[in-house]
C-alpha cells in the first residue's frame, strides 16, 4: 500500500514539472509565430478550374508543383 502512495506522488510531482515547463515555454513565446502569417496572403487555398478541367479545383501548391 506504501508502494502505491509513492507512485501517486511521484506521479503528481512529475504532471507539476510538466505543467510548469509548458507555462514557462508559452511565456517565452514558443508558441508565436510571427512567420507564416507573413506568408499567409501569398497563398490561396483554392484556384478557380480552368475550362478544361471544370469539375477539379487546383490547390496553388499543385499549381506549381505542375508547372504549367
């Protein structure tokens, strides 16, 4: 029964660890990203189809990786 207390414990000690990293992580600013909105205008989700291909929509990323 002692055995289970000290694994409650040590369990308990090590979610504190865990958690005080990932508030001092968001503190530090590892979670903002200051690039890809930057990047974000230069990218449409979507291309209207062209009238050959009416029914399919073209991602920009398909687009040039065709190079057509």
């Amino acid at each position: 029964m002692s055995v289970l207390i000290i694994l409650i414990a040590v369990s308990i000690v090590v979610a504190a660890g865990f958690l005080l990293a990932f508030i001092w992580s968001v503190k530090n600013g590892q979670y903002d990203d200051d690039y890809t909105p930057s990047l974000r205008m230069l990218f449409d989700d979507t291309i209207t189809p062209s009238s050959k291909e009416s029914n399919k929509t073209i991602s920009t990323k398909e687009k040039l990786t065709n190079n057509n």
